[in-house]
C-alpha cells in the first residue's frame, strides 16, 4: 500500500521531465532529418536523440547542425 501511494505522489513531478523530453525529441528528430548536411552521419546523430535522453537533443540543437549560409 504505500508503494502505490509513493508512486502516485512521484507521477505529478516526472511527467513534466517526459513531456520536455518528447518535445526535444521529436524537434531534433524532425530538424535532423531535414537537414541536408549535420556534423557527422544522420543516423548517428538519430541514435544518440533517441537513446541518450535529454542530453541527445539537446546535443544535436547546440553541436549536431550545420549553419546553413
């Protein structure tokens, strides 16, 4: 009984953390595929988005694209 009321008082403060880190994913996700050039291959970099939580976005928006000018 009190691992199910642990659990239910721990949800209201990760859901917030699991939204943040969809949106981060999908925009990464969505910007590397669009992009024509990253630094280095687009799986690579789709692989580390997926599995590296928030910081592989996160890595990808600052490190991963190329300025296109």
């Amino acid at each position: 009984m009190n691992d199910e009321l642990a659990i239910s008082k721990l949800i209201p403060i990760i859901a917030p953390f699991l939204v943040i880190q969809l949106i981060l994913m999908v925009i990464a996700i969505t910007l590397c595929i669009k992009a024509e050039a990253t630094r280095g291959p687009k799986p690579m970099w789709i692989l580390i988005i997926i599995f590296v939580n928030i910081v592989g976005p996160v890595a990808f928006l600052i490190a991963g694209r190329r300025n296109e000018r």
